[in-house]
C-alpha cells in the first residue's frame, strides 16, 4: 500500500514516514523545504535501510501534484504540510490562510480527480474553545480560535468535513494533536526550528545544549498546583503510530471522524523542567517571566475515543520524551545544519 505524506520532511512528518516504511507502506512524499530539511528523510531511509520516492515542491502546486498521482498509485493521503507559527501567523495572517487552505484545496481537487478519496488531516487541540471542561473530548466545543493558524485548521476541518458530508466515497479522519514532543529513540531525527523556538521542548533543549541562556517559564501565578500552565505532552512516535492507526480507520471507513492525540495526562512547564533535568542530568537554568498572551492554564486530552475506535494509546513516559528529545538535540546540536 501506498501512502502519500505531505509535509513529510517536518518533524511530524518524518516521524511518521519512519514508521510507515517499517511497517512495509510504500511512502511517497512532497515537501517544499519551508521549514525542513531534506536530510530528514536521508536520514530516515538510513535508519529503515527503505527508501522514499521525495518530491521537493509545493502542494499548491497543481500540475505537480497531478504528476505525483500518476506517477505512483496512491492509496491514500496523510496530509502534514502547513505553516505552524501560532505568532508569526498573527503578524502574516494572508500567509497561513493561503498556505493552509490553498494547499488543502489543490490537494483534495486533485485527489477527487483521480478518485482516491482517503485522507488523514494533521489538526490541533487548538480547535477547541477555551471555555471547555478538562479533558477535552472529541465533542467538545470548537471555534473562537485566538490565531490565524488556529483558524486555518478549524477551516480545514470544515472544508474536509463538509466534503466527506456531501460525497459519501471520501473517507476523512481528522487528528487533533496536543503538544508532541520527543524523538526518535536513535537521535538521528527530531524537531529543528528555525529561529528561537516558539514551544517549550526545544526551547528546554537549546538552553540545555548552550544555544540560549535559560529559559523563560510564562507566568507561575496560574489557578495550577504549582502555578505554571500544564499541557498534555505527547511522543511524537506514539503520534507517527496513531497515524498508522488511522491508516487503517480511514481504509476501511467512510464519511469523516475526529480523534484526539494525546496522552491524557497534563504535565506543568516546572514538572517538564524538572523531568528534563532528571531524566538528562543536564541543568536547565529558568526564571519566571509574565504570561504569554493566549495561553491556557490548562489543556489535555480525552483518549476513550481513540483508544475504544482506533485501538491506539499512548505508550511512552515524560521520561521517554525528555531522554528522548536529548539524545536528538546533544547529538545535532545545530539540527540538520550538521550532516
Ligand atoms: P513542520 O513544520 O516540521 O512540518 C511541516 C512540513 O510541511 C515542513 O517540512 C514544511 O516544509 C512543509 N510544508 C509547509 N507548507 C508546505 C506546502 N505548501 N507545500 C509543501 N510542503 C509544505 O511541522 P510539524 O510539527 O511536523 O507539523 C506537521 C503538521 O501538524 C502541521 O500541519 C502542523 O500544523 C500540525 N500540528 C503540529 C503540532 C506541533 O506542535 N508540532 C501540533 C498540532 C498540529
Ligand atoms: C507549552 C507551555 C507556555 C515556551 C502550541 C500551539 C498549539 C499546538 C502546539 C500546533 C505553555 C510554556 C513555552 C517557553 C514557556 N501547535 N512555555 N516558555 O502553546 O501549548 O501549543 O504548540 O497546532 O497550537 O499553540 O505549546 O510548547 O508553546 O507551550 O514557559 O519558552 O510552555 O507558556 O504553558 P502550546 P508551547
């Protein structure tokens, strides 16, 4: 079985096209190196000894995309590729909304063309609303997006569905992820921002490498036990697993679903501090700083539905993730700049 994976030099994406191709999927991928690197999938073809049939391009890109679907018989399409910059997207909004939905657009235009109707979208637990009880289920309430980019996948989300809703041969899963951290267990990929890391881990690992000096931990007066924001963090190898269960849903199902990715437990950013310490042995100098703009106090998952639908479950500790996101960063410490 074929699997086309947009996006998939990202740090999601290369995670995923991993463990598809030990699992015997043929992988096919398109990216446009906005914010990757090719040797990701050097690197993941290394670890698989497979290789991947990589398109360097654009997803809004017709004329490509027509060509990639003739050129490989596709079965089915996880679709990664969009900007995730929640700030940037705030000061260059026309760049999220063009890139997100335009790349949507073409893609399931083309995909309908050529009659194969299965995707698996990369959504975001910030489709939810923030006025929702913990843990957030799949039901809960959507919308009042607080950024451009959350906008663009609450819109994606009703462009999907609204197609699964109108033609009964699309089969659509959307997957709301939580914070995925973490790496693969070799250290040879991992996540590698460009510029000063907007989220946490990285940011907890450039400190730790010696790239900045510490780390500013947003706000310790929130309504929390220990006053600073928790989240619900999750490995990104048990996310590229739970699209290989998707995979499977998506196949053998139609219409459109939505499953949380998370692990349900809310870890805080001074329990992510102090993991990361222990788990590494490296100190990770903080001080507290005011709170950012938009940030929740509190966030996790609901997991019944994927658990009871997908047969999927987080397995890795925050220890896993810690260690994990250690052994990427210590051995690349300037990320893909060193080959
Ligand atoms: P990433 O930036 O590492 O990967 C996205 C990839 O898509 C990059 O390689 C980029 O070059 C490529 N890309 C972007 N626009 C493209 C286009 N128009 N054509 C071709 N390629 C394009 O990000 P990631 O963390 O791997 O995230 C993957 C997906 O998951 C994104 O859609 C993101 O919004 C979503 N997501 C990420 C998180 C997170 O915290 N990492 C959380 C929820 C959802
Ligand atoms: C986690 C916690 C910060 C950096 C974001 C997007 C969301 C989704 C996942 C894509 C918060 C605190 C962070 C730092 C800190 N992405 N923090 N110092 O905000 O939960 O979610 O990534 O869909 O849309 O908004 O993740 O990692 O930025 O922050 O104290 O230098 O760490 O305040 O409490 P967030 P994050």
């Amino acid at each position: 079985m074929a699997i086309l994976v947009t996006g998939g030099m990202g740090y999601i994406g290369s995670h995923t096209c991993l463990e598809l191709l030990e699992l015997g999927y043929e992988v096919v991928c398109i990216d446009n190196l906005s914010n990757s690197s090719p040797e990701s999938i050097r690197r993941v073809e290394e670890l698989t000894g497979k290789s991947v049939r990589a398109y360097i391009g654009d997803v809004r890109d017709e004329a490509l995309l027509r060509q990639i679907f003739a050129e490989n018989t596709i079965d089915c399409v996880i679709h990664f590729a969009g900007l995730k910059a929640v700030g940037e997207s705030v000061s260059i909004p026309w760049k999220y909304y063009d890139n997100n939905l335009n790349s949507t657009l073409v893609l399931t235009k083309v995909m309908a063309d050529v009659g194969v109707k299965r995707i698996i979208f990369s959504s975001s637990a910030t489709v939810y609303a923030g006025d929702n009880q913990m843990p957030l289920r799949e039901d809960s309430r959507t919308g009042g997006c607080t950024n451009p980019y959350g906008w663009t996948k609450y819109m994606t989300e009703q462009i999907l569905s609204g197609m699964a809703f109108a033609d009964r041969d699309w089969s659509v899963v959307l997957l709301r992820y939580f914070n995925p951290i973490g790496a693969h267990h070799s250290g040879r990929i991992g996540e590698d921002p460009q510029g000063i890391p907007n989220n946490l881990m990285p940011f907890i690992t450039q400190v730790a490498v010696g790239r900045r000096e510490r780390l500013n931990i947003f706000g310790n007066d929130y309504d929390t036990p220990d006053g600073t924001c928790i989240r619900d963090y999750i490995h990104v190898v048990d996310l590229a697993k739970g699209h290989v269960a998707a995979i499977s849903y998506v196949m053998q199902n139609q219409g459109c679903e939505v499953f949380n990715l998370g692990t349900g437990q809310g870890t805080s950013v001074l329990e992510m501090v102090n993991t990361f310490m222990e788990a590494t042995g490296v100190n990770v100098p903080y001080v507290f700083a005011g709170r950012r703009a938009g940030d929740l106090p509190v966030c996790y998952a609901g997991t019944d539905k994927s658990a009871q639908v997908l047969g999927w479950k987080a397995e890795k500790t925050l220890f896993d993730m810690c260690r994990d996101s250690w052994a990427w960063q210590s051995k690349n410490p300037m990320g893909y700049l060193e080959k």
